[in-house]
C-alpha cells in the first residue's frame, strides 16, 4: 500500500481492506482489523465477501472495479457489535486501485452519525404519533372553533371538558347555520380515536317509516322487500359517535325506542328478538325549543331530560361582534388556495357591512356570501360592492320578526291560527312536512295543532 494513501487513511481514522480480481484479501491495515474484529478475522486469501458478507451478492460488479471498469460500490450503516458488546454503524466503500488488478474496502466507522439519525428518526415518528394522539387533537379545539367572545370561549371551554368524558350525551341547541355539526365532530375527534366512526342521520331527512329501519336496522324478511339483513346506524356507530341531526323531527314511537336504547345500551333490529349491546357516544342537535316542543306533547320530556346531560347552546353570528370578521377573513383565508387568488381581507366600508348585517342564516350565509364575493371578485380586498346580503325587511321575515298589529275591534287567535294553518297546508299543496317548514313548526307540532283545531 502507498505509504501517502496510507497516512490518509490513518489520518482520518479509516479502515482499508485491499483484495484482488479473485476477492481474495491481500492487505488489511490495523484500524480495518479493530473496525471488523472480532467478527471478521483477516485471514491472507480469504474472500472479501466472507470477511465482509454485505458484499456477497455483487461479485460481478467487484471484479467490474478491480478491472476499473466501475468506479465504486457504497453501502453505509452496517452493523457489527465490538468487543465491549456494543453495537458499532460502519460505511463501506469500494474503490478501484491505482495499482493493476486490485481494489479496497474503505471503512468508515460512522456510530455516531447513525445514531444521531435513528434519533432523529425517533423523534419525528414521536411527533407524528403525538400530532395524531386524542391528546393533540384536544388542543386543537381552541383553534376548530374561532372567535375571541365570552360565547364562543364558553363553548370551547365546555367542548374541552368533554373531550376528557367520551363517554358523556350532549345536546347541541342553537339557530340554523350556528355550526352544530361542526361543533359535534370536533367533540368527538377531542375524545376520540382515529378509527372511532362518527355516523350522522338527519331525522328531518328521512320519512317516519325508514328512520327506524335505518337507525336500527332489519333482518332478513322483517318487511317487503328486505331480501337481507342489514346493520343499523347505531351498529355502524359501534365505539364512535351517532350524531342525531334535527332530533326535534323524531317521531313518538322513535323517540321512546331511541330513549331505552340510550338507557340500556341495548337495541333489536326490526325483525329480531336479539339483544344487541352498543357501546358509544350520542349527540342530539336541535334548533327548536325544546321546552316549547314538550308543552305541545310533539317531544318526550324524559327524553330531553336524557340527552340534556350537557347542552352546549351555540350563539348566533349576529352577537358575536367582531368574531364576524375573524371568521370571514378565515373564510377569505381558504377560498384563497381553493380560487388561487390573494385577496387580503376586507375593506373598512365591508367590514362595517358585515358587523351591521343581522345574519338571519349566521354562518352558513356569512360562508356563502364570502364565496359569492370571491368568485366574482375583481380587485385585492372585498368591498361593500362584492357582498350581496339580504335586505333588512328580508331579515325580519327570515328571522321571524315581522310585526303583526291587533285590529281596533280585536281577532280571534284560534281562528287566526286555524287560517294560517290551512294557508301553508294550501300552498304546500297538503305537505304536511313543507307546510310545517313554511309555519317554523316540527311536522309533529303541526299535527298536533291540526287535531286541536280539528284539520285531521
């Protein structure tokens, strides 16, 4: 070996194991011998690959760098345990020779390097585990739900608490468009797992004769046409969160079943006598009074009193103040990368638009008007002229505030509401559910108003 490449090697604390076009070993120096040792003992004419199994496999290409035909061969991060036991990373690297028919191992102990990699390997798979933990996605709350007001706090608040008690029924309250579904996934994603299932039904959504079969489900020739058996919500939600949308809308006979299910853990498909025990979370979400709804007996009073465990009453976009504008520029913030356009908030006219504004569909309208403003939208800020709102007499009408007027010589309030009755049920072209929509009823409390003034 050259005694410059010699002083090289030594110099930077490299082992060398030079070998032939027949991989027979021909040289080692003494820092190869204490890297290798005692696993690899140099033996004059033994094989490379013997002393250096990684290498078998790659014959070919070997004989390739010693004809210097190839120029090198790299393998880093081999293992080796040392003579104190411990284990030891080492970079290979095969180089041809200056001299004709030979080649070397260089061998690079690289312990340290390794190590500090498979620590920070470690840590990024740390991170990742925690970033995907219950307990990660609970401090995320704060930043799900946006706004800065004594409300919106009160909420968070009451969701953080919740995510300690995964097991706790909560009922949602609040005005269309106030978030409830929204708020219901973030109670559940705080408490739970990734692989916890999170079902929704909207009982407004369904007609009475499949809410049950869908919510329960059915075995085979429970009714026509249910040539097989099929697993309910409540199975699918099985470990995870049933999520019962408008549960103002559910019938009666649904709501005692649903009742003793909450109670006992316990259901039987339509059509079975088996017992099937369950195992989850229920979130109720309303935008009707409740109270209202039991006084007209259209909703069981020991079924409120079952889901009220914790209620949760989110606030109209109206009382939120300047939370109107931090969730808008939030709105701007993510129709930016889904439009790819930049623009930057809200001229000081919108903004006094926007905070005037009385939000009768709260933030589900706030979203759509911000989307309609971006669509169209030609300059870098929106405007008053980009925002198309309802007008203030629309308002009052969405948001039930007209102002009705007793006549001098006085009504008749049961005739007025007989009248008004009869008027929705004539434009919904007898619809009991779309006339009870045109009225701010449930389908429930108008039939029951409809036998009182004798309309069935």
């Amino acid at each position: 070996m050259a005694d410059p490449l010699n002083l090289l090697l030594a110099q930077k604390g490299f082992g060398a194991l030079f070998f032939d076009g027949r991989l027979r070993l021909i040289e080692a120096t003494s820092a190869a011998q204490r890297l290798l040792a005692p696993a690899a003992p140099m033996v004059s004419q033994a094989l490379i690959t013997d002393i250096l199994p990684e290498l078998a496999g790659i014959e070919v290409q070997l004989a390739l760098i010693v004809a210097k035909q190839e120029s090198a061969y790299r393998l880093d991060h081999v293992n080796r345990i040392d003579e104190q036991g411990h284990v030891r990373f080492l970079n290979l690297l095969v180089l041809a020779c200056p001299e004709k028919d030979r080649a070397m191992v260089v061998v690079e102990d690289a312990t340290d390097t390794a190590l500090a990699l498979q620590a920070d390997n470690q840590q990024r798979y740390d991170l990742y585990l925690y970033r995907t933990s219950i307990e990660h996605r609970r401090n995320q709350i704060g930043r799900s739900i946006l706004g800065q007001s004594a409300a919106i706090e009160q909420v968070v608040q009451t969701v953080q608490q919740l995510s300690h008690i995964p097991s706790a029924t909560v009922l949602l309250m609040g005005e269309t468009g106030t978030g409830k579904n929204l708020t219901a996934r973030i109670i559940h994603e705080s408490a739970m797992t990734d692989d916890a299932p999170f079902v929704e039904i909207n009982c407004a959504a369904l007609p009475e004769q499949l809410i049950e079969a869908e919510l329960f489900g059915y075995e085979k020739g429970a009714f026509t046409h249910a040539v097989s058996a099929k697993p309910g919500l409540l199975e699918a939600a099985h470990g995870g969160t049933l999520f019962l949308d408008e549960i103002g809308e559910l019938p009666l006979n649904m709501q005692a079943k649903l009742l003793s299910t909450i109670e006992s853990k316990t259901f039987r498909r339509l059509g079975s006598t088996r017992q099937r025990q369950v195992n989850l979370r229920i979130i109720a979400a309303t935008n009707r009074d409740l109270r209202m709804e039991i006084a007209a007996k259209t909703f069981r009073e020991d079924l409120f009193y079952r889901l009220n465990v914790v209620s949760i009453t989110l606030p109209p976009l109206r009382d939120l103040k300047e939370d109107i504008i931090l969730i808008g520029e939030r709105f701007v913030d993510l129709l930016n990368i889904q439009f790819k356009k930049k623009v930057k908030g809200f001229s000081p006219a919108a903004r006094n638009v926007l905070l005037a504004h009385h939000w009768p569909g709260n933030v589900r309208e706030l979203s759509n008007c911000i989307e309609r403003a971006m669509i169209f939208i030609k300059g870098d800020q929106i405007d008053i002229h980009d925002l198309v709102l309802m007008t203030p007499a629309a308002d009052a009408v969405e948001s039930g505030q007209q102002c009705w007027t007793v006549p001098s010589s006085g009504i008749k309030l049961e005739e007025v509401e007989r009248s008004l009755i009869l008027s929705a049920l004539e434009q919904a072209d007898n619809n009991k559910s779309k006339a009870a929509r045109l009225l701010g009823l449930t389908r429930h409390t108008l039939r029951y108003r409809m036998e009182k003034h004798g309309l069935e």
